[in-house]
C-alpha cells in the first residue's frame, strides 16, 4: 500500500523489539553479539544481513534512514555525523583526483571552504558558477566533470535552481548531480523526482527542527549509496551516533506540519518586510517579486521557511537590525522552531573572503532569518525596532 508523506513521517522505519514498544526504540550500544563464530563471519563478509558495529551498523540509525529515504522518495540512505560530513562522504565516494566538479557559487560558505580548498589538496578540481541559469553551466562543463552541486533554494540569498535542467546537463556528460535539499526538507521539495542522482542533508536543520542534534545523510539509487557511499562511511566512520539518530526520528514525525506552519510565518514576514522603507530588497520565493518564483512554484510546495533581506546602511544598519532584536534569536543555526537571525558576511560566509562572498551576491546589508513558530506580529514588532533606528 502506498501511503502519504504525511503517514510515512511516523510510521515509516518502526521495527519493535521483542517488547514491542510503540515508540522507536534507542540502540546505545558499540558493538552487536554473534551467536557464533560462523555468525560473526558471515555478518563481516556481507553473506548475512544484520549489525555488527554501530559505526555502520545500528538498529536506530536504520530506522533514521529508512524513514528519510521514505519521505524523499528514494531507494536507499546513509546518515553521516553532520551535514558538511555527508558532503565530504559524497565527494570522496563518487570522486578521484582529477575529476572536476561544478559547485554553484551560491553556497554555504563551508561548502565552498571544503572544494576550494580541503578537496583541492587531494587533485580535486571544482568551479563555482554563477547564477541559475542552465546555460551558464553547460558552458562549464569539462570532459573530466563528474559531479554537479547544487543547494535549492541557496543559502543564504534563496536562489532556485532548475534541478531537471541540471540533471539533463549532468547526465549527458556522464555526471552525477547532487542537490543539498536542507531548506525545503522533503515536506516541500523531492530533488530526485526531477533526476537528481544524489540529495544531500544536513539533518541538525529542519529534520531534527529543534537545533537539539547534528547529523547528515546521503540518498539516492542504492546501487550507488549502499556500494559507494556506505562503503567510505564504513571504513572512514563519519558517523551518526544511535541518540541523535533517535532524535531526528522523532524530529521528523512533526516535519510536515513544521514546515507548513513556517512556511505561512515566512511568507507574511516576507511581504511585510518588502513594503518597509528600511529594506532594500527582499529574497524570498514565495514572494512574486523572486526572479525565480515560478520555478519554485513547480519545484516546491511553499516558499520555505528562510527570508534574506538587505537593509539600508551596509553592515551598519544589518548589525543594528540584529541588536535591536529581543526575541529572535542570535545564532547561524537554521530550521529551529524558533526565529533565528545572522549576518551571513560576517558569520557563515565571512571566512570565504570577499571575492567569493561577491560572487554569491552576499552584501554586507544582507540578513539571514530563519522564520519559527512565533507570532509573526511578536516577530515584526521585533524586527521593527532595529529597522527603525530605534535601538537603545
């Protein structure tokens, strides 16, 4: 029986114990018993299914995964320790020296740090292109390309790629595309329904949705991420501990509405913070004003959740917008029930230099919000204050 994402979100990934509990049980434990040395041999040798040590192998980071790999609709996953952990596992599963990868410019300035530089002292090669535009990418395109990356919509200016472009793009050059899919969540987005090969999580966001854990995942065909990708994860161990895994299980069980919610606040924040005197320009693509709202419009379900506006004053007036808040919170951290705010060039881009911050269009006036579960009069109210010029 096929069931709704909405069913899928708390009842996929359940296997009771021998006590059959309701809730998902806890495995904290390092290592499983064999029943005996026959056991123990057939379990390493792959000839039997079942765990051995929880450094890929547990019983509650199967539940984690199989849960998520229901919602994005995908055949298989594998849960890293961090967001950035499953873009290191990705690229080191499906790259080797000499390869090059097309990374768009509008990134997460870790993201950027780790091809730039990190995978680069290992023969990687990466170019980061401009824009949306499909056409912008071919034209980037090597004999040597293998991976095409991509976050959609884009931290922090929420820019919209066209993941079916991109997929045609990647596939016709023998490449893999892989599309960070952590702002929509699969409660508003499934990249692989558009032939993206690979979706990338960083699970410490909106599926967890209370900034209590970290954690990442790999999805996609599972002849690709339960040969390649677990097999690095397997032997380099980035991995998922058993109790955030449990806690992004539970997470993920009010996913849904989460995101329904705060989509509405996002969209109401949005069209307030267009119309006030104090800002220069509003990123969001719900709203009609986005350059690729129409794209969204096929591509998501909502807007999403994520608001980057630019204020009036430069860095200036963006950090006197953040001291004039008494309720948003102050923090880099995404997808939390509660509203958070940042200075993207100063903070989750600001060890990229300015080159590349211009690159990806981040001004020293832009400001990030992650939009929770308040009133979104609470949120105006607070926003208003700095906006104003009355801080103090």
């Amino acid at each position: 029986m096929t069931y709704d994402i909405k069913t899928l979100a708390v009842r996929s990934g359940i296997h009771r114990s021998q006590f059959n509990e309701h809730s998902e049980a806890m495995y904290l434990t390092s290592s499983f018993v064999f029943e005996n040395a026959a056991q123990a041999a057939a379990r390493f040798s792959g000839e039997e299914p079942g765990n051995i040590y929880s450094r890929f192998t547990n019983p509650t980071v199967t539940a984690m995964q199989e849960r998520l790999a229901a919602l994005e609709g995908a055949e298989a996953c594998v849960a890293t320790s961090s967001g950035m952990s499953a873009i290191l596992t990705t690229a080191m599963a499906t790259l080797k020296a000499g390869d090059h990868v097309l990374c768009s410019s509008s990134v997460f300035g870790a993201t950027v740090q780790l091809f730039s530089t990190i995978l680069a002292k290992f023969g990687l090669n990466t170019t980061f292109v401009n824009g949306t535009d499909p056409a912008e990418w071919r034209k980037q395109v090597r004999p040597e390309t293998r991976l095409l990356f991509v976050e959609t919509p884009s931290n922090p200016l929420t820019e919209v790629f066209d993941i079916a472009a991109l997929a045609d793009i990647a596939h016709k050059q023998g490449a893999l595309l892989a599309v960070d899919n952590c702002f929509c969540s699969p409660a508003l987005q499934k990249p692989l329904q558009f032939g993206a090969d690979l979706v990338i999580h960083s699970a410490t966001k909106y599926l967890d949705g209370q900034g209590r854990v970290m954690g990442g995942a790999v999805l996609g065909a599972a002849s690709l991420v339960n040969d390649s990708v677990l097999g690095f994860l397997r032997t380099a161990g980035p991995t998922l501990s058993a109790f955030n895994a449990w806690v992004i299980l539970k997470g993920m069980e009010t996913l849904n509405i989460r995101m329904e919610a705060q989509s509405r606040n996002a969209l109401e924040l949005a069209q307030w913070l267009e119309g006030h005197p104090g800002v220069d320009k509003v990123h969001y693509p719900g709203l009609a004003s986005h350059p690729q709202h129409q794209l969204a419009l096929r591509q998501q379900k909502t807007g999403g959740a994520i608001i980057s506006f630019e204020v009036k004053g430069g860095r200036e007036g963006a950090w006197r917008v953040i001291d004039g808040t008494r309720l948003v919170s102050i923090t880099a951290n995404l997808g939390d029930t509660k509203t958070t705010i940042t200075h993207p060039a100063s903070t989750t881009h600001g060890r990229i230099g300015a080159e590349a911050r211009a690159r990806a269009g981040i001004k020293e006036g832009l400001l990030r919000i992650a939009v929770g579960l308040e009133s979104v009069d609470d949120l105006r109210n607070d926003l208003y204050r700095g906006l104003s010029g009355k801080v103090g």
